[in-house]
C-alpha cells in the first residue's frame, strides 16, 4: 500500500505534505538529469522544444536559456496541476514574454499541433504512463520530421522502485518504452550509458521519422 502511494505521487504530485515531500526530492535529485536531457538534445535558438512531465521546472529553465532566437520556443506538459502551478510560477516572465506555455496536460492528449515541435526531452516519466504506445504516438504526432527526442534516468535506481512494485506493471522497462517508440514511428532508438559528476545514467534517444 504505502509503495503504491508513493507510485501515484511520484507520477502526479498533487497539494499535500506528501506532495510537497516528493517536490523536494524531485527538485534535488533530478537536476542532473534535467540539464543532461537538455544538453543532449543540442537545442539551437529558434528551435521549438517540448519538455514532457516538466515536474517544478528544473529542465524548463535550462532549455528556455537556449532558446535565444526570436524563433524560439519552449513547451511544457505535465498532468499534475500541482506541478503546473509551479512550474508556472518559477517560469512567469517567460511565459509573459510568450516565449514558455505550459499545459496541464495527458501526454496521450497533448493540445499540440501535428509535426510543430523540433525537439523532445523528459526524465523520469514514461514509467507512469498507463499506455506507452498511445503516449510514444502523440509525441510522434507532434514531432517534426527528423526531430530528436531524448529521455534521461537512472536505471539502477528505476530498477530498486521497481523491486518495491512502486512502479506499476512493467512499463518501468527501458526495453518496454523504447519497443513503443519504433512501433509508432521513431527512428534510431536507442540507449546509451553516460556520466555526469561521477553519477551514471542512462540517455534514450529517438529521431521522429514521417514520410513525405
């Protein structure tokens, strides 16, 4: 019981002493890889980005820094309206200079139009979808043609909640998702292990392909 509480808030924080509990820990232990899925979609100034499950903002307020051309601009979605609201307070000036929107949204329903994102990163966050493929197709959906997509994690520590059945069903398999990204569409998928200030993680990458 209480490892499937802590399941539900870690996938959808809501206004709670347990929810600004997991807001601490998010905030703390996801920096890294928030400015590695960042850095490793190499975003270019008039790009427009897309940051999937954006949590407290951490990874928004490093991708909205490179977004420096008129062009440019950063997307965010994320199903908990408690990390919506503060998100949205971190990313104020940004979202009034229009350059940052953020949705309270589905994955599997984003409210994005068809091929308009160039790049795609998130963290931490595919093992909460309840259907990887319809969540794999509507970031498809809404990727241009050859655009990249890049999720960070650690899976040494996915695979401990795992073995504590924090995470429901299997999804939490990296092998799980990335069979969802090439059956909807995604190109070149694969992962990679990395390193950053001595911590390791993992980084999968996925390139939209659409025909003409």
């Amino acid at each position: 019981m209480l490892s499937r509480k802590l399941g539900q808030q870690l996938g959808r924080p809501t206004q709670s002493l347990s929810g600004w509990l997991i807001t601490k820990f998010l905030l703390r232990h996801n920096q890294i890889l928030e400015e590695n899925a960042v850095t490793l979609c190499e975003i270019q100034p008039d790009e427009t980005v897309l940051e999937l499950g954006h949590g407290p903002g951490l990874g928004l307020e490093v991708a909205v820094q490179l977004l420096t051309g008129p062009g440019g601009k950063l997307f965010g979605v994320d199903y908990s309206n408690y990390m919506h609201h503060m998100a949205t307070e971190r990313m104020q000036a940004h979202i009034a200079s229009e350059k940052v929107t953020l949705y309270c949204s589905d994955v599997a329903a984003m409210p994005l139009e068809d091929s308009s994102v160039d790049k795609v990163f998130h963290c931490n966050c595919y093992y909460f979808w309840p259907d990887l493929r319809a969540g794999a197709s509507e970031i498809h959906r809404v990727m241009k043609p050859g655009g990249l997509m890049v999720t960070t994690l650690r899976l040494d520590r996915i695979v401990r909640f795992a073995s504590k059945k924090v995470f429901p069903g299997e999804n939490w398999r990296p092998e799980a998702y990335m069979e969802a990204l090439q059956s909807c569409g995604f190109a070149d998928v694969r992962m990679e292990n990395r390193t950053d200030k001595l911590i390791p993680f993992q980084a999968i990458y996925a390139t939209a392909a659409k025909g003409a």
